[in-house]
C-alpha cells in the first residue's frame, strides 16, 4: 500500500461485534459525543478561568482549577477513545462541540466568584449528562462506557463539591 493510500483512510462507521448491537452502539456513541462535547467545552473554560483567577483566593483557585482542567484534558482522550471504539468517529472540532455541549462557552470576564459558581454549575449539569447515558449503557449491556460515565460522575461531583465549598464556607 503506498502512502497516498494509506493517507487516504476513511474513518470506518462499524459496531464492534463484542456483543453490542449496532443500534446500541450508534446511540452510546451519540451520547458519549454530548459528553464529549461538554467535557471539552468545560476543560476550555476551566482552563481559561485558571489563567484568568485574580483575588486574595487567586493560588488556591489557580491550582485547583489546574488539577481540574488537566483531568477534563484525559477525560476528553478517554471518552473520544471509548466513541472510537464503539465504532463511531468522535467529533473533533469546536464548531461540532458547540452544538452538542449541553455547556455554553465562557465570553464574559468575570471575578473569582462568578467563575467558581459557572465552574459548580458546569460540573453539575456535565454530571447530570453523564448519568442520564448510564441507563443508556446500562439497557445495551456496555459495562465499559457505564463504567467510565460512572467514574466521570464522581470526578465531577466531587469538583463542584469542593468549588461549592469554596463559596460557600
């Protein structure tokens, strides 16, 4: 096979034959793209509210957000892998994560306060997503994809948890 060829593969669209039905895999792979979307969306929020941070809170909130987008960056390669193998391309492009993130892109400067309520509310609304395709996961039999939804829901629970208490303390 000479190189023009090889450059030219297409990303095949096949349902893995370990057991998923086809139909199962496209709507897992529907799903886990929003979540993707919005793992993506968040980590550039994230990341542009750790650059951003000003205030007496700024070194706490600058390294924690640091732990936080650094995890959402693996989440993202987890989720899009998981996606690939279910069979499915993975979107790859801010104009596709924009239409399916459940999450709006941050376009306003905002203080330290205001950054750490959107981050809690983001969290949340990225954990409430992620849950609601574990029954999805669940029907099909796909323990793999609950499985890493199911560790993606502590992971964000967990961070509004300790934004919240930043807030609220």
């Amino acid at each position: 096979m000479s190189t023009a060829q090889v450059l030219k593969a297409k990303v095949k669209t096949d349902a893995p034959r370990t057991g998923l039905k086809a139909e199962d895999a496209k709507l897992l792979a529907e799903g886990l793209s929003r979540s993707l979307a919005a793992t993506y969306v968040l980590y550039v929020k994230t990341q542009g509210f750790h650059w951003n941070v000003v205030g007496p809170l700024f070194y706490g909130l600058h390294k924690l957000t640091e732990e936080q987008y650094k995890d959402l960056a693996e989440a993202a390669d987890a989720v899009a892998e998981r996606i690939r193998a279910l069979g499915h391309p993975a979107p790859a492009s801010f104009s596709e994560f924009g239409k399916l993130s459940p999450i709006e892109e941050n376009t306003a400067r905002r203080n330290a306060e205001e950054m750490v309520e959107a981050l809690i509310t983001d969290h949340e609304t990225v954990a409430r997503t992620f849950r609601e395709l574990v029954g999805v996961a669940e029907r099909a039999h796909d323990v793999v994809t609950a499985d890493l939804l199911t560790d993606r829901i502590h992971t964000h629970e967990e961070a509004a948890w300790m934004l919240r208490s930043i807030v609220t303390g």
